[in-house]
C-alpha cells in the first residue's frame, strides 16, 4: 500500500482528499504543519508528498526546496505534488523550480489528484528500476572486426576474431571441425583440426579474462564447437 503524506491545513480539503486516497487504497498520513511533515518524511518515508503551500509556519515550497538539497537520499527523491492556490502561471512556474514532480492548482478534484500520485508513484518506481535493459553479451563490430564481451573489447586475433564470429553468426548451432576449418580457414589453409582446437582455447582464456563465470564455447564430444548464451542473453 503506498503511502501518501500530505500537508494541508484546510480541514475541509483535506478530509476530502484523505477520504478519496484512502478509498482508492492508499495509506495516508496527514499533517497540518510543515515540521510535521518533514517529521514524517523523515521517519516513516512515505512514497509521495502533496504539499499546500501556505501553512500556519510557513511555505510548502521551502520544504519542498529544501528537501530536493538534503543529505538524505530518500528525501531527495521523494516525488512532490504541489497544490497551489491560484492558477497563475507564476505559481506554476515556481512550484516546478522549486523541484516539485507535479501540481494541481486549487479547486482539484480528487480523481484527479489520486490520478496523478499514481503517474507519480509510477515513475519512480521506473527510475528506481535499471534505467536501461541490460546490454547484450557479445557485440559484434563487423566493420571494425572488433568483439566486445561483457562490455569489453576482446584482443583477438585475425583468426580467433573470424572463428568467434563464425560461432556468434548462429548461437546454439555446433559446427565441426571441419566446418570450421572451411568457414574460418578456407579449404586450401594448412590448418588441421589442432588448429581450431588451439584457436578454441586462447580465445577461452580470452573470454575468461573478461567474465570469469562464463563459458560461451562449449565443447560437444565427437561433434564440434557451440557457441552458448546463459539464458538472460539468448533469444
Ligand atoms: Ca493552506
């Protein structure tokens, strides 16, 4: 149940939006003081703040300012809606300044209001989450026969960096040493199987250096080579 705190000292406003937050299931806590409110936000760490501006000790955007510049983290990014009194652009425009998330502008109503706590709640739940999805394991650069893993460039060689390649081109698939041989070498090279073995090995060590809990090329007795992505990077 998210937890709302909410500063507001017009009785009238307030039981109506404790009322409609409550129904809507969300947990509230309601201050008629600014102290108060930095009180509880310090203490309990609601999920969101609606704040009124004018109250008996003071501004409701202070607290917000002085939240955004605290020590405290969780007060930092607390999500702030701000509930001001006229509709000017004036007051819009300081409310966001002062690192408010959101505002409504007095009279609101309180659909509207839980509405927007819910985008609010939201977004900061998407920011908490890893910003961006996780990168893929094996970045192939043809251009530049380059391979990163794991977020590293590997130092390969010409051959290694052709036999990678050709693994990387159909993950799963085992390909023999013959083929290999073939797609890699060429039919006319002196190499033999030793060849690919060796190759499979130094780029083993290769790969380990950069992700020690990782063995990408898997080995099938008496068929060949696999290249094989743990299951967060396949598909
Ligand atoms: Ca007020």
């Amino acid at each position: 149940m998210p937890l709302v705190l909410l500063l507001e000292d017009d009785p009238a406003i307030a039981d109506t939006v404790v009322f409609a937050l409550r129904r809507e299931g969300f947990e509230v806590h309601h201050s008629l003081l600014l102290r108060d409110a930095h009180q509880h936000a310090q203490h309990q760490r609601p999920d969101v703040a609606v704040l009124d501006v004018g109250l008996p000790d003071g501004n409701g955007m202070d607290l917000c300012r002085q939240w955004r510049t605290a020590a405290d983290a969780h007060l930092r990014a607390l999500p702030v809606l701000m509930l001001t009194a006229r509709a000017e652009e004036m007051d819009r425009v300081i409310a966001l300044e002062t690192g408010a998330d959101d505002y409504l502008t007095k009279p609101f109503s309180p659909r509207e209001l839980v509405a927007r706590l819910r985008a609010l709640l939201r977004r900061s739940a998407m920011s908490l989450a890893p910003a961006q999805p996780a990168k893929p394991l094996f970045e192939l650069d043809e251009d530049g026969q380059r391979i990163r893993f794991g977020g590293h460039t590997l130092a390969l060689t010409r051959m290694e960096y052709r036999l990678l390649a050709t693994l990387l081109a159909a993950p799963g698939r085992i390909r023999s040493r013959e083929w290999l041989l073939d797609q890699v070498w060429g039919l006319h090279s002196e190499a033999t199987d030793r060849t690919v073995d060796t190759h499979v090995k130094t780029l083993r060590a290769k790969l380990r250096e950069c992700r020690p809990d990782l063995e990408p090329i898997a080995t099938h007795r008496g068929l060949g080579y696999a290249l094989e992505l743990p299951p967060a990077h396949s598909g």
